[in-house]
C-alpha cells in the first residue's frame, strides 16, 4: 500500500502510515493504528505505574507489603509469595463472553477481580531486596527501577550488571558510579554523561577508554586530564585533592561550571554504534529500526523503547524488556522469548499468541485474560478446547468492531486498539505517562484521565539540607536516624516526597567515595538526572558545522571535513533539541573532531 496522512482520534492531529508499515500491519492481522504515535505512546505509558509505591496488605495472607496499588485501589492484590503460590485458581474467575456488552467493559471488570501481584519482580531472583519495582536479580539493592542484575545498588533506573553504585540513570557493566548518565563499563565514575570503559571520571562526557580525568569532553584514551588539558600524574593528583570534592558547595559550583563547558563542544546527533537504517537514540548493533529509544540488538522494529536485553524483532508501538521477542505490536512490558503478542501488558516467559492479556506468564492461545500462568486456550480466564477456543475468537473480534467501547472523550475502541487509559489501574500522575508528557491536574482530568491528589505526608524533618554537614567527612552515623528536608519542599513536583532518610549501605558508599550528603529526595534527584538525559522524542536537523567551525562559532574543527569550508549539508533526526544550547554534527563532522 502507499503512504497514508490519517488523522488522530485522540489529538485531532495529523500523522502519517509509512508504506512498510503496513505490511507489518498485514502480518499482525491488525488493522493501522487510529491514534498517532505520541497518543499511543502516552496511552501505553499510562498503565505503567514504575516508581510509585505504597504498602498495603495482601488480599490472601494479610501481610503488608510494599505495592504499586494504593490501598484504596480496588484491585485485588497478592503479595508475591501468594500469587505465586497454589493456594489460588486463575480459572476460578473466568467469566463467559457476553456479547451484549463492549469487550473493553468486561475486560476491566475482571481485570479488578483478578488478584495480580504487589509488584512486578521476579521476585526469587531478589536476595534483600524488597523495595523494588521492574526487577530481577539483585542483592542489597533499594529503590532500583527498571533494573537487573545489581549488587549493592540504589536509587537508579535502568541500572544493569552493576554493583556499589548510587544514583544513576542508565547505566551497565559499572562499579562505585554515583550520579551518571548512559555509562558502560566504568569504575570510580561520578557525576558524569555517555562515557564508556573509564575509571576515575568526574564531571565529564563522552570519554573512551579514559582515566584519572576531570571536567573533560570528547576524550579518547586519555589520562590525567582536567577541562580537557593534560597534566602530570603528579600535578593531577594535587590538583585533584585541592578541589574539595568531599564538600556540597564545590560539588554544586563544579556542577554549573560542568554545564557551561559542555557548550564549547560539538556532539553525534545520536548516541549510537554499529547500527544500519536506524532513527532514534540510544540505539546500538541494530538494523531497520525507526523512532526508538534505549534499543540494543534490534532488527525491523518501529516505535520502540527500553529493549534493554537483546535480541528483539519485528516489534511495532512496544516498550520495555525483550530477550528474544519477537513479532510485538502494542505491547508494554514483556520479555522473555515472548513472540505474537498483540495488545499485552506484563507477559513474560515464553507467552504467545496472546491478545489483550496482562500479567500472564508462560502462556498461549489467551485472548482478554488476566494473571494467567501455564494456561492455553483462554478467554476472560475461562477454559476451553482447541477447538472451542479456535471457533470463539473470530466471533469476538468482530463483536468488538460491531459492539465498539467509547471512551468518555468519544473515541472509538474497535479491534486493534490498545486498552483504554480511562481503565487503567493507575492515575496519571502515578505513571510513567507524567514524566514523558506531563500535564497538570486539570489538563489530564480534561483528556480523560485519572488524578490522584497528593496525600498530605505529615513528614516531621529532623534536619533542612542547608543544616547538614557540608563535607561528608563530618558526617557522623546518627545522621541514618534523621528525617532530611528535601531542598525542593515539595515545589518542584507532585512526585517530591519533601522529605528522606540515608539507608546505611548509601552512607557508607558516600563516605568511602567521598562524596557529600544529597540535597534532594530520591524522586527530585531522579527528575534532575531525567532532565540532564537527551529526551526520548526527535527533531529534524541540519549538521551544525559550518566548514571551520560550529555555526555558532564557539567550536573551531580541528580535523579536515569532507565538505571544505563550506557549511555541511547532512540533515538528521536527533534528539538534541533545536533550542538547546548544544553543538550538533553529522556523524561524518563529529568523527572528524573525536576519534
């Protein structure tokens, strides 16, 4: 088929169907998508509740647990223990298909029925590690989101194969890491962005294979250099022990100065290596891969984000995990040789052919089904032959197109459309939805979603942050026993907690780094480090090389480029936004300068 301009049900606005993606619409048996790529997007995100935890009791032993679902949620919880456990029938809450009523309205009603687990963990592959969410194997670690395979670790998301580090985004393969971004393979990092096989780093971006530097940009194989000059071990070490970095006020001037300095360079337009016919960020070894984000391994997908264990293929509108998954469309959370999933939330372990099916593990043939384990031939949790199963399924697919659901602001809910955020679990606010397309109270409750008011936490702070020890080597161990004063007050967010305490393993990691005290409430530090990481969306560009130098002027090009003195021509999708402050080349121009 050819290109196609539709327009969004949601949004009203236009967006357009490329000829290929049609033929993997064909593949799928779905029809194209009536929303646009954001709303989808945004939909999706929606039902993903990553950070917000509560404690509430298990609806089967009692226990309190620590949960994603409120108290007052009306969803039937279990504690991970019980749901796991055989103390419980999935099929006892199966329901008969009623074909006088929109799928949607039943699908939502048994979905509250349905006990789901406090938590989306494997959770016996976690040793001491209850305050977690998105999570597999770790040991010691707290308040991880999006994370596996980590010792020692705390306050981070997508954290993997990591140990002794505190306060990242992104990051793998590192050791005593405190407050980075997008680093690989680093020892003794702090406060620093996109380096990769480095040890020593402070406040610095995109170095390779470095060591013992500071304030550095756009090294290759360097050592003993800091705001990019070289110096003597000898001279480094002084200077290195003169800065103070046990002290907040000189972390927070070096922070500023850090910002200012990263202006004077010129950046890839995408953070990628060894990819062909890809658009997005954070992609790497991926092929024929469109629109995505934070991708490894890919190959023919589209609109994709989070496919942090390789390999994922042929996947459209999918976000978070993979593992040998394969043939995804409109799919949130799911991994683990996975393959024809179609509308799915939370499907893990070698599910298939499953449609409009959520917390489902190592299942098959299941259409419309909730916290399914080793089950087939499924509907609404019901039971039936191959045979039985093969029959009804077609009957229900065309119920839905004939018996659509609307949504409270109008739009149509046919077959093909991913769950309805008005059914979500979740208000706005509590999700993921917030932290990539925000809105206010007002503006959510007008596009139909939920809100939750911020409930009054009554926190009685022990200690505002311009109180505390401004080097961390004054700090004594009864500060584990005091209520910090976020330094945001809860102005910043409604996802502030205005308040926090240390947990012991952090203070002794900062007082072994020597680092100071945080300022800010775990939330607030993450949001910082949120803002600081390119976004997850793309912008048309002209490389910024002007022949000579940048455009603005700023930057003069030591290397020869391939298009003289004359301004480059390339143009790119990038996520470096337009009114940023930053330098952006062609992968060409920027190879020249950094190598």
């Amino acid at each position: 088929m050819q290109q196609e301009t539709k327009q969004c049900q949601n949004c009203k606005q236009d967006f357009i169907i490329e000829s290929d993606d049609f033929a993997f619409y064909e593949r799928m048996k779905v029809p194209s998508p009536t929303f646009c790529p954001d709303c989808r997007t945004q939909r999706r995100l929606s039902f993903r509740n990553e950070r917000t935890l509560y404690k509430r009791p298990c609806g089967l032993c009692g226990k309190e647990v620590v949960s994603l679902y409120h108290k007052d949620n009306k969803q039937t919880v279990f504690c991970q223990q019980c749901w796991w456990s055989d103390e419980w029938n999935t099929l006892d809450y199966g329901k008969e298909y009623n074909f006088s009523r929109p799928f949607f309205e039943q699908f939502e009603e048994l979905m509250y029925k349905v006990p789901v687990p406090a938590l989306t963990t494997f959770y016996t592959t976690l040793l001491n590690s209850d305050y977690n969410n998105q999570v597999s194997n770790l040991k010691n670690c707290y308040l991880l989101f999006n994370s596996d395979y980590n010792e020692n670790a705390g306050y981070g998301t997508e954290i993997e194969h990591s140990k002794d580090s505190f306060d990242n985004l992104m990051i793998d393969e590192c050791s005593i890491a405190y407050s980075n971004i997008n680093c690989q393979k680093c020892y003794e990092i702090f406060y620093s962005i996109d380096c990769e096989n480095s040890h020593n780093i402070w406040f610095s971006k995109n170095l390779v294979g470095c060591s013992n530097c500071f304030g550095c940009v756009n090294l290759r194989n360097a050592q003993y250099h800091i705001w990019n000059e070289k110096y003597t071990k000898e001279e480094y070490e002084k200077k290195l022990k003169n800065f103070g970095l046990d002290a907040w006020g000189n972390i927070k001037e070096y922070k500023i100065q850090f910002k200012e300095f990263l202006k004077k360079f010129p950046y890839k337009y995408i953070h990628g290596r060894l990819n062909s016919n890809v658009t997005g960020d954070y992609v790497s070894h991926s092929k024929d891969v469109k629109n995505s984000f934070i991708v490894t391994e890919a190959q023919n997908c589209k609109y994709c984000w989070w496919m942090l264990v390789k390999p994922v293929k042929d996947c459209f509108d999918y976000m978070e995990f993979g593992d040998n998954a394969q043939n995804i469309y409109e799919a949130m959370n799911a991994g683990d040789g996975v393959n024809d999933i179609k509308f799915g939330l939370f499907c893990f372990t070698n599910v298939s052919r499953a449609q409009y099916a959520t917390r489902c593990f190592t299942s098959h043939d299941i259409f419309g089904c909730v916290s399914l384990r080793n089950k087939s031939f499924c509907i609404l949790n019901k039971q039936y032959s191959e045979d039985e199963y093969n029959q009804l399924l077609p009957k229900i697919i065309e119920h839905m197109n004939e018996m659509p659901y609307t949504d409270k602001k109008g739009n149509i809910y046919k077959y093909g459309e991913f769950f309805p955020s008005e059914i979500s679990q979740f208000a706005y606010n509590e999700t993921s939805a917030l932290e990539y397309f925000p809105l206010s109270n007002e503006e959510a409750v007008a596009k139909g979603f939920a809100w939750k008011d911020t409930e009054e936490r009554g926190y009685q702070i022990d200690i505002k942050p311009r109180d505390l020890p401004q080097s961390i080597n004054s700090v004594e161990d009864d500060i584990l026993k005091k209520v910090i004063g976020c330094e945001h007050e809860g102005k910043c967010s409604d996802n502030c907690t205005t308040a926090f305490k240390l947990i012991p393993q952090e203070l002794q990691f900062l007082k072994r780094a020597g680092i100071p005290l945080p300022r800010l409430c775990p939330n607030c530090r993450h949001a910082e480090r949120m803002k600081d990481r390119n976004p997850l969306k793309l912008w048309h560009r002209k490389c910024q090389c002007k022949g000579v130098s940048s455009e603005n002027e700023v930057y003069q090009n030591t290397g020869k480029h391939f298009h003289g003195d004359s301004h480059c021509q390339n143009e790119f999708e990038t996520s470096y936004d337009p009114d940023g402050s930053e330098i952006v080349y062609c992968e060409q121009c920027y190879q020249q300068e950094v190598s």
